[in-house]
C-alpha cells in the first residue's frame, strides 16, 4: 500500500514495539481488578461511554481497550493468550508500525460507533479484537492451533466461523452491536479490501481462461451414426435418425432421406 509506505517513512519511528504485550497485560490486572472487585466500580470508570467523555473524562477514549471479557480464570488466560498469539505473530509479520495502525484505526473506529450508537456493549474492544482475529487468518490461513487444547484446526476455518459471527451480529443483533461490527469490518478492508479485489479478479481471471483452454483443447467428439450416401452425422443435427439397410452388403447405416434412395452394395 503505498499511502501505508508514506505514513511509515513519516511516523514509523511513533510506533510502540510489543504493543500488543502492554495490551494484554494491562487487561490482565483490570481482569484481577474485576474479579477481586465484584461490584465493577472500580472497572466502571475506564468504560467507554460518551456522555462521560464530553463531560471531561478523556481517558476512557484509551482505556477502554484493557477491559476484557468477565469469565472464568481458565477461559481468560486461553482468551489473553491467544490474542497476544495473533499481536505477536501480526507485528512480525507487518512490523510494529503497520500493527500500531491497524490496532489505532480500530479504537478510533470503535470510539466512532460508540458515539454514533450511544455507547452500550458495542463500546468495547470486542468488535476490534475479532477484526484482529480476521487479519490474522487472512495473513496465516494455514496456522494451525489446537482448539480446545486438543483438536488442531487451521486458522481460516475459524476465520470463517468469524465471517459468520460478523454477518449474524450486522442482521440481528440490537443498532449499538451493528454498528461496532460495520466498522470494525471497514477496519478490516481497510488494510485488506484491495488486495481482496486483486485476489478475486485474478482467481475470476485464471477460472475464465482454464474454461477456455479446456474448451480449446477437448478432444473432438467421435460420431456414433454415419450416413453411408451424404456423411451426415448425429453431430450435425441430433434429430436424425439412421437405420442400416437390411439388402446392402456388410453394415451400412443411411439417415432417413437415403434409406430408401440408394443403391444396394453387394459384395
């Protein structure tokens, strides 16, 4: 992408190596903060909620991101890791500042449909945490991962489950989840939507010549009836019919116009 070149050659020294470590640490503590807390006063304040940020309270517009799902200790740990799996590999794979950018558009995206839909569930960083989960599989489609810690699954396989977890959310689901999963999804072909066109075209492309070759190349059909008079074949017109001559010599078939108008062979 060159506009993504351009902006790294200006702000690439502005990226954060290891983002995603402070990210998943940081939603670690504010897990153990929930869980020792029940009552979620404390975690309240770091919520992504317009009203209070017009009133002042900036900070949510960045703390929001460390707020993570309340589950069991065991499931939460599997979550943490998985999606330090994909940071990690991602920023590798991209560099810091390419990953910085996708994870920047993706809170400034989330901060959009919080004020357009007015906060909720959708306010979180759920919507941007799967859109994450899509890059990752559309870059590494054949990674592998053990699902449950014991079936090993390829990625790409639960990026389409993902697809489905997104069009499901955009037709059901109440106006504040809509919205979070469009522009999370924005997001997404935001860095991936040209070379998604790219990638179709070429395989529509590559379908419509290997149809022509083979059209090309097939081997020519042989006639099954022959007449023995005019050469006419069941390839020429399938509603011709072909009798063989009972008073000819050896096997001799003739359409219907020359059964009865040709002379006998004999032998």
């Amino acid at each position: 992408m060159n506009w993504l070149n351009k902006l790294e050659r200006r702000f690439g020294s502005w990226a954060i190596r290891g983002l995603m470590t402070y990210i998943i640490v940081l939603n670690g503590l504010v897990y153990l903060l929930m869980y020792l807390d029940r009552t979620s006063a404390y975690v309240n304040t770091l919520t992504l909620i317009p009203e209070r940020v017009l009133q002042g309270e900036v900070w949510r517009l960045l703390t929001f991101i460390f707020i993570p799902p309340f589950t069991s200790p065991l499931w939460i740990f599997f979550i943490l890791y998985f999606y330090y799996m994909i940071g990690i590999n991602l920023e590798n794979e991209w560099g810091s500042f390419k990953f910085n950018l996708f994870y920047l558009t993706g809170m400034v995206g989330t901060m959009v449909a919080a004020f357009l839909s007015g906060g909720g569930i959708g306010a979180t960083s759920a919507y941007l945490n799967l859109s994450l989960f899509l890059a990752f599989a559309h870059v590494f489609p054949n990674f592998e991962m053990l699902l449950f810690f014991v079936i090993p699954v390829k990625i790409k396989y639960l990026g389409w489950l993902n697809w489905a977890y997104f069009a499901y959310t955009i037709i059901t689901a109440p106006l504040t989840l809509k919205v979070a999963a469009i522009i999370a999804l924005v997001n997404f072909f935001l860095f991936f939507g040209r070379e998604l066109f790219s990638q179709a075209k070429t395989n529509n492309q590559s379908y419509h010549r290997r149809q022509q070759f083979r059209t090309e190349n097939k081997p020519a059909q042989e006639a099954f009836h022959r007449c023995t008079i005019c050469g006419k074949t069941e390839l020429a017109d399938s509603k011709l019919e072909f009798r063989y001559c009972a008073q000819c010599a050896g096997d001799h078939e003739y359409c219907m116009e020359h059964l009865h108008n040709h002379e006998h062979l004999k032998e």
